[in-house]
C-alpha cells in the first residue's frame, strides 16, 4: 500500500501500518517532511515521484490539507495528479475534511475500475499517534469491506453509505465542533471583559456539558496549529454556503481567526485558552 502525506497527521498514522507488519510506500512533496519524521518510519519505502508511490499500489491512503486536495489528486497543468497512475482494481482512500463537490470532482476522474472512498477523519494528532482516529467512509460496500481492516490498525471505522456521505457527515460533526471551540475562545472574552481569572472560569466550564472541549482544549499532548482549525472552518463554510445558512459557523470562523492573527499564525489549538488569542485590549504580549 501507499500513504500519501506525511504531516502533522500522516507522520503518526504510518507507524501502526508499519509496525503490524503492512508494506508501506510513502511520499509528501515536501521532501523535507520525511526527512524529518524519519526515525518513525524508517521501515518504510520512500518513493521518488507521485508516479512511483502510486503505481503498483493495490491501496493509496492520502491524508493532506483541503487546499492541496484537487492539485494531488486530479492533477493541474503539467503536473498529474494520483488518478493518473492508479492502477486497475486499486483503491483511493481520502481523508481530508472536504466538499463533497470535491469528492465528486475526483471521482469524474478516476479510472475505470478503480475504486474512490471518501474517509474524513475525527481526531487531532493525539488521536492519530494512539490509533484513536474515527474514520467516517463513504463509498462502494465491497471496497470498504476490503479496506476496513487496515484503516481499523488507525482507529475506529464507520460505514456511512454512498460516496461523499463521510465528507458531508465530517462537515456536519465540525460544525458542532468549531462553534464549541470558538465558543470557549469568545467564553474566555466576556471573562476578560469582567476581569473574571481564565482558570476559575475553565475548572467551571468543565463542571458543566462542555468538559469534553475544554478537556479537549488544554490537552498539551494534541498538538494542532489553531491554523488547520481555520482551515477546517473555511472549508465547511465554503461547502455549506450553497446549502443552508450557517450563522453560528460563520461568527465561530471570524472569531478563530481573530485568534490565528494574533499570534501571526503561530498560534497553537491550546491557545484559544491563553491570553495569546485574547481580544487586543486583553491581550498579554508576554505569552506570544
């Protein structure tokens, strides 16, 4: 098989493919990436080219951003995209948060007999180090059948029907999950605007329904650019304008990346609880 990405995500996934035995080809653009998350895949074969991790490869996994997704899969200008090398009877597994358009997009590209499961992903790099990842796949039934072992090696699978339904059930969880999340950064603001202390007002929160995201939250051990959760944000919105009106969303978008653009991009998920994303007249530059 081969995994394409080796990020924050990708770099921790490959490890319990490798290590329970599983031939693993791996390949990130950026050759720097793999280089340095070495030592967690050293049992791996490093392809040179997309061309020569694909070819061959009955499973390609991928795991990158949304906005990189099209470009990789379908290919752009002289660049081919993973489509073009697949072979017959293989399988596309994709686990990025997406439009479902985005989806259908690839799959008016694939080959004939070749299969496309979409397979979006719940959980941080925590989730992905400890194998503790929810994989959400849409698709054909028999191609899931024969992949559900090897993604089960990363977490847990859920079977969500025709294609494109993971990715529309990944944005419907996210929209729950970036209100909560912006909704501890803005609880946090009207603390501020009180002169109410973080810490009394965080041990609160987890006595009541939002322990889980708070709990969430100060995990140090889930590190995740606050970046990737804007990106996530942008990308439900842009999916969903065209469906429904998500004001919530919307307010929860504009108020993260307030919080990205106060540490210059540099913020990380812990720090829609430190005074790093607060609100300008709060904010204490001692802890950028």
């Amino acid at each position: 098989m081969t995994f394409i990405g080796i990020g924050d995500m990708g770099s921790h996934m490959v490890p319990h493919l490798l290590k329970t035995g599983h031939h693993v080809t791996i390949w990130d653009r950026d050759a720097e990436k793999m280089a340095a998350e070495h030592d967690k895949y050293s049992a791996a074969k490093v392809a040179t080219s997309l061309k020569d991790a694909v070819q061959g490869a009955a499973l390609v996994i991928t795991a990158v951003m949304s906005s990189d997704v099209l470009a990789l899969h379908i290919g752009e200008k002289d660049q081919p995209g993973i489509v073009t090398y697949l072979d017959p009877k293989a399988t596309l597994v994709v686990t990025s948060t997406l439009d479902p358009d985005k989806i259908s997009a690839i799959q008016a590209k694939m080959p004939a007999d070749t299969y496309l499961l979409d397979a979006p992903m719940i959980g941080g790099v925590k989730y992905a180090r400890e194998a503790g990842l929810v994989f959400i796949v849409g698709g054909d039934k028999t191609a899931f059948d024969r992949i559900e072992p090897v993604l089960s090696l990363m977490g847990t699978v859920e079977y969500a029907g025709k294609l494109g339904n993971g990715a529309k059930l990944k944005l419907i969880t996210n929209d729950g999950i970036m209100a909560a999340e912006a909704g501890i950064r803005e609880t946090l603001d009207l603390a501020d605007a009180y002169g109410i202390d973080y810490d009394i007002t965080l041990k609160l929160l987890q006595m009541g329904p939002l322990k889980a995201v708070v709990v969430r939250a100060l995990d140090q051990t889930n590190p995740r650019p606050l970046k990737d959760s804007v990106a996530d944000v942008d990308e439900l919105v842009k999916a969903t304008d065209k469906v429904l009106e998500l004001s919530i969303v919307k307010n929860a978008q504009e108020r993260l990346q307030k919080a990205v653009d106060a540490t210059n991009g540099k913020a990380r998920f812990i720090d829609i609880t430190t005074k790093n994303t607060a609100l300008p007249d709060y904010r204490d530059d001692n802890h950028q």
